[in-house]
C-alpha cells in the first residue's frame, strides 16, 4: 500500500495516537477520584424510615399501657371500646360531680390510664332536652362549664381518649320527679324525636366524641324510654360513626328485665349498642369461698343475655360485648390475688374492658387491673 494511502474508515495515525493518549488520561483521572476501599468497606446503608407507632383507637374500651410506652395496637375500646376491638383494658371511671377537679391529663401520666368513662350527663330544662352535667348539691351546669371534660382534648394529646356518660341517677325520671329526675337519662324526659337527638348531637359534637355510654337506672325504666333512646342512637349512628355502651347493674341472675328490654329496643331500632358494662358489686372477703366463681356465673348469665337480645348468631361472640366494673364498698375487698384472677379472666374471655368504681383498691391490685393490657 503506498505510503499516503490508507485503508476507508481508519483514522490518520497522529490522530489515533492522540485518542490513545487521552483514554489512558481520563482513566487514570477517574481512578484517582474513586473512594479508597476502606471507605466503600465501612459506609452504613442509609438508615430505614422511622416506623409510626400505630394510633389509638376505642371500646378497648382496654387496660391501658404505660404512656411512656407505645400504645397497644388496635386499642379502640369507647373513645372506648367495642366488639371490633383487640384485647381487654381499663377504663378509668369518673363521677365529676363527686370529683370536679379530677385532672384526666395529670392522672393520665400518672398511672398510665389511657382512656375514660365520665359521668354524668342528665337531662335538664323544664322539657328535658337540655343535657347538662350533674353536679354536687343536685345543681346542673352546662355542658361546657365541665373542667374535667374540657381537659379532654389535653387527654388526647398524650394518646389517650374519654367517652361522656348519660343518665347514672337513681329512677326512671318519668315524671316520678325526686333524685330520679335529676339524674335521668335525657331520653325519660325528653319526649319530643327530634329534640333528644340533638341534645345527645349536642354533646356529642362539643367534645368531640367518638363513643357515648349511657348508664341504665337499677330500678327500671318505662319501655317509652329505652325506645325514644333507641331511636335517637340509630339517627346519630347514621350521621357518623359513634360508639355506644349501656353500663347496667349486674345480679346473680344476670341482668335485669329492664335492661335487657333496653337492648332488645336498641337492637330492633337499629342502634349498634357494642357494649354492655356490667356493674358488679364483690362480695366481701367474709362471703363464702368462690365468691369470684359466684361472680363468673353472674356475668356469664348476662352474657347469655346480650347475645339473645342482639340476636347474634353465635352466643359466644357475645363475650367481646361485655365489660366489668367492679364497684367496692372497701378497698381492702379486692387483693392483688383478687385482680390476678379477675384480668386473666378478663383476656381469656376477651372482655371488653375491666374498670373500677366506689373506693380505691389496695396499690397492688390497681396495678394489675390496669397494667393488663395484652
């Protein structure tokens, strides 16, 4: 080939020559910026995102964990708690007319009691449908003025919640007059549909509830009651999603004629009534031995009872529908031995939620029934 006649598509030699020189420097270049070894060898992957603990729900209603621990997931019991919910808990029971400066945020931190049940709303106004809170002295006060309810919203803050409680005096209210008009439920004064819906819609809305309980008197009621009662639950369960509980007084045949008639009337109105609070007395430590298998028989019988009145399928499922509040006469009745048995009765049959009300147990025992959260 003559000397200046190339091969088509070869470049010239000088050209070639310098596309090789300029290779071996840019790899050269791109060696010396590459991280030493050691640097690759210790680097952290990136950190994962931090998880959320998972929110509070209700009706578990629930014995609350200690706040500085996360909270249990899926514990919803009433605001509280209900059927759709995992687990037993506590519920701490207020009477604000008995303890007006009862500090639910404070005592929150305190104990560890996340959740509340506060009582108690009545039916107020010359008709009965101005819901306003009992308080010492007989005298109502507006739902507003209540300062343990309006620490609610600090209550929540710390992942804690509290349900407002209608009715809890004594009688039916049915014009009767007496302590029972006092402390009625709106719905045995309150005559009027659309009035008493929007008596419970007022309270409802002002504290912003996600679940109402409504305590039904031990003497009875009128079947006009617990249907008006029933009715109005039924349009506010329509309008949004609201939790309901009837807490009534437990026998040792179970529950009372009136009480069930009050569910059977929810049920058959179309309320979603999903849990019932048994308030049991203890017998004192004098009773007979098996005063707690006593007990277990009582509370079965109701349970029994709930599952009829709601028509559920399956009896048993009735278990997640029932909560036990023991009522003491003596703190010295119920001992930690005492609390052992009653919580793990509570997770074996997966009660709804354990509470407390009249005096104060021994520390130990408190302690139990409320660390008893899964």
């Amino acid at each position: 080939m003559p000397r200046h006649q190339r091969e088509p598509g070869l470049l010239p030699r000088p050209l070639a020559v310098l596309a090789g020189l300029a290779l071996v420097a840019a790899t050269v270049v791109a060696v010396r910026l590459l991280p030493p070894a050691s640097a690759v060898a210790t680097s952290p992957p990136p950190a994962p995102p931090a998880s959320r603990a998972a929110p509070l729900g209700l009706h578990t209603p629930a014995l609350s964990a200690a706040v500085a621990e996360a909270p249990p997931p899926g514990f919803m019991r009433p605001g509280l708690v209900g059927p759709a919910t995992v687990g037993p808990g506590f519920v701490g029971y207020v009477d604000t007319a008995a303890d007006p400066a009862f500090d639910l945020p404070a005592t929150a931190l305190r104990t560890g009691v996340l959740h509340y049940l506060l009582g108690h709303l009545v039916a107020g106004g010359a008709d009965g449908c101005s819901p306003a809170w009992a308080s010492a002295g007989g005298i109502l006060i507006d739902p507003g003025v209540n300062q343990v309810a309006n620490r609610i919203g600090r209550l929540r803050a710390l992942g804690g919640d509290a349900a407002t409680s209608f009715g809890g005096g004594s009688g039916d209210g049915d014009g009767s007059g007496g302590a029972g008009a006092g402390g009625a439920d709106p719905a045995a004064r309150c005559t009027e549909p659309r009035a008493l819906a929007a008596a419970y819609r007022r309270v409802v809305g002002a504290f912003d509830v996600s679940a109402v309980d409504f305590e039904l008197p031990a003497e009875g009621e009128s079947a006009a009651t617990a249907a008006r009662r029933a009715r109005a639950l039924r349009v506010l369960q329509q309008e949004r999603e609201l939790q309901v509980s009837f807490t009534a007084p437990l026998t040792a045949s179970g529950l009372g004629a009136s009480c069930v008639a009050a569910l059977r009337a929810a049920h058959r109105a179309g309320a979603e009534v999903g849990t019932v609070n048994l308030l049991a007395g203890l017998e004192p430590r004098t009773a007979p031995s098996g005063r707690l298998s006593r007990l277990a028989a009582a509370v079965r019988l109701a349970e029994a009872q709930i599952a009829r009145a709601q028509s559920l399928p399956d009896e048993e499922d009735a278990w997640r529908r029932v909560a036990l509040t023991l009522v003491l006469a003596d703190g010295s009745e119920l001992s930690e031995q005492d609390a052992r048995t009653l919580s793990d009765y509570a997770v074996r049959h997966d009660l709804a939620w354990l509470s407390l009300r009249g005096a104060d147990p021994e520390e130990g025992a408190a302690t139990v029934l409320r660390g008893s959260v899964p």
